[in-house]
C-alpha cells in the first residue's frame, strides 16, 4: 500500500469499495492502524492519502509491504490485503487505445492508479499480480510518456515503479498517475 498525494483529512479512494465505505488499514509492520471513508475511486483496493499514510507508516518509507484492510460495518469483514484484480478481459478497450511507441503487449490492470515506491536503483516496478521477472510497460496517458520496467519485487499494488521509472513518465510536482495502461511485453 502506498498514498496518493491528496490533501485534506485522512481519506482512501478504491476500485474495490463503493464511495461511503469505511476501512480499518492496519501496517502489519509496526501494528498502526486507521480508519478512513472512501471518498473517491482508483485502481487499487485502498490507496490512502497523505493524512491518512502518515498515520500508518513507517518513518522514512513510502509503501506498506504488508497491510490488513477490514470493512467496517457489516458485510465481509476481512478484504485480501493487497489490491487483488484480475487482468483486463477485453485489451483492446482500455482507455488510451493503441500503443504510443515501443512494445506492446496484453492490458492488464484495468482502471489502476500508478505511483512510485520511494525505492532507488535502475528503473523497476514492484508488483502483488505478477512474478518477479515479467516485463511492464507503464504508460502516463495524461502526457503519452512512457517506460518498460522490470518487476524486481512484490508490493500489494498492480504495479508500483521505483523512484527512477517514476521519473520516466510523471508530470512535474505530480505523485501519481491517475489516468494509466499497463501492459505486459515480451
């Protein structure tokens, strides 16, 4: 799990929840927990903002490798800890349409926000739906940039680019990509 960058009192958006819901986000790594509304949608299963990201983090890090989220409220209490979604069906629909430049490759994560993981080295990404080793290439479709990474290690998120592959494809003062295509190449 990793932030979204918004302002305002702590909050998460979801492609998993409907707006209204409320979540319990616990870092299972020093056992801090909040409780947000979803006010807004993205592609992940929780993607907190600044406000609430600093309730639960680490000093100094910027992603939570491993995270409990638990709807409030009724119905299923426990959700599955990272941002689980299954693979676009119908590539050829997904926002953007055809390929820029460079490789192409299957659509995956449909509806995925992209951020960066505060992690240095090479250009990489970290990812929860695909193994160590698979080639990503992530696409800005807000400025067209876009870059091929490596997934060098797992994260609860579709894919989530190290500072470098960040760089590649952000726009100036922006910490996240609401409007991107991922597509696995070779």
């Amino acid at each position: 799990m990793t932030f979204s960058n918004d302002g305002g009192a702590p909050a998460a958006s979801s492609g998993q929840f409907p707006i209204g819901t409320q979540l319990k986000v616990t870092n299972l790594a020093n056992n801090k927990t909040t409780t947000v509304e979803v006010t807004s949608t993205s592609g992940s299963c929780a993607l907190l903002n600044a406000a609430a990201f600093e309730q639960v983090r680490e000093a100094g890090k910027n992603v939570i490798r491993e995270v409990r989220i638990e709807r409030l409220g009724g119905g299923d209490a426990a959700e599955p800890p990272a941002d689980e979604q299954p693979p676009a069906d119908d590539a050829g629909d997904q926002a953007g349409g055809g390929d820029q430049a460079g490789a192409t490759g299957e659509v995956v994560c449909a509806g995925s926000t992209v951020t960066l993981s505060g992690e240095g080295g090479a250009p990489a990404a970290s990812s929860g739906q695909f193994p160590i080793g698979t080639q990503l290439k992530v696409t800005n479709l807000d400025n067209n940039k876009s870059t091929t990474v490596e997934v060098t290690s797992t994260s609860g998120s579709c894919a989530l680019l190290n500072n470098a592959a960040f760089e590649q494809v952000r726009e100036p003062g922006k910490f996240l990509i609401r409007n991107a295509r991922i597509e696995r190449v070779g």
